[in-house]
C-alpha cells in the first residue's frame, strides 16, 4: 500500500540547499571548462574518491531540521509523517553518494530521493508530491516560478 502524503508537508530541496557543495560545484565547472568530453567522469572520481568525507551544512539545513523536528508532535497512531523531506540533486546516483553518507551520519530521517545525471530536477516535484521547493539554482527556482508548480514560494 502507497504511503498517503496528502496530510504530509513534502519539501523537495537540492542537495546544494540541504549541503553546502561549493567546493565540489567548483570542480565541476573547472573540469567542464577545460574539457566537456571529461568533465563527468573526472567529476564521479572526484566525488567518489570523498564519498565518506564531511559536508557543511547549507542555506537550507536550519529549516529542513526545524521542519523534520515537528515529528515530535505527530499523533504516534497516524502512520502520515507531518513532513517529509525529499533531496533532489542534478548529480547521479553514484555521485550522489556522499550526500546520501552525510544524511546517514546526520541521522536525518530523509528517505526519498532523486538523482537525475544532469538534468533539472523541476519535472519530478508532481512525482514526489512536493509542496514546498528549496534550491540554490536560480533557474530551477524560475521554472517553478514560471510553471505554476508549486502554490507557495520561498
């Protein structure tokens, strides 16, 4: 049986909100800049070589852990959380890896994710029933913006 989120704040946020992936962003487009047809490949190296290594937190975490701590108030025989959070990054899966390792290490109860190898992550909010979008790319802010997707904007 589908769990039923239609009582359930759903935040989507980029990884790049939830963690602060300056340093690793920076690589990418360095690599990008000097070879597109290696870029991706030095980059999964990159990011797999410190997949066990600490990230600091980003402009979003405050807000995603003062969100998941309403928990705390959920009445304890409704299996509906009152919010579930869903990372939504533009890296792929295996690059992913060390976001999904610092969730883990956190303990933060996130279990949803998506990984999309580059493309934006807008056209999976319907599929993840996201209700509130949290980003630090501008253009991916601007396709929710300018879709409609989302009633409620930050």
């Amino acid at each position: 049986m589908a769990l039923d989120l239609s009582e359930t704040l759903v935040v989507g946020i980029s990884a790049t909100a939830l963690f602060d992936l300056t340093e690793a962003d920076g690589v990418f487009r360095s690599k990008f800049a000097q070879d597109r047809q290696t870029a991706v490949s030095e980059y999964r190296a990159y990011m797999l070589a410190r997949e066990n290594n600490p990230l600091e937190d980003g402009t979003g975490m405050p807000l995603v852990r003062a969100l998941l701590a309403l928990s705390k108030y959920k009445k304890d025989e409704d299996p509906r959380p009152l919010v579930e959070v869903v990372v939504m990054s533009r890296n792929s899966p295996e690059t992913g890896v060390r976001v999904l390792n610092n969730i883990r290490s956190r303990r933060l109860p996130i279990t949803r994710h998506a990984f999309t190898g580059g493309e934006s992550v807008v056209s999976y909010l319907d599929a993840f029933d996201v209700d509130l979008f949290l980003t630090t790319n501008v253009g991916d802010a601007q396709r929710v913006i300018d879709g409609g997707l989302i009633r409620g904007r930050i």
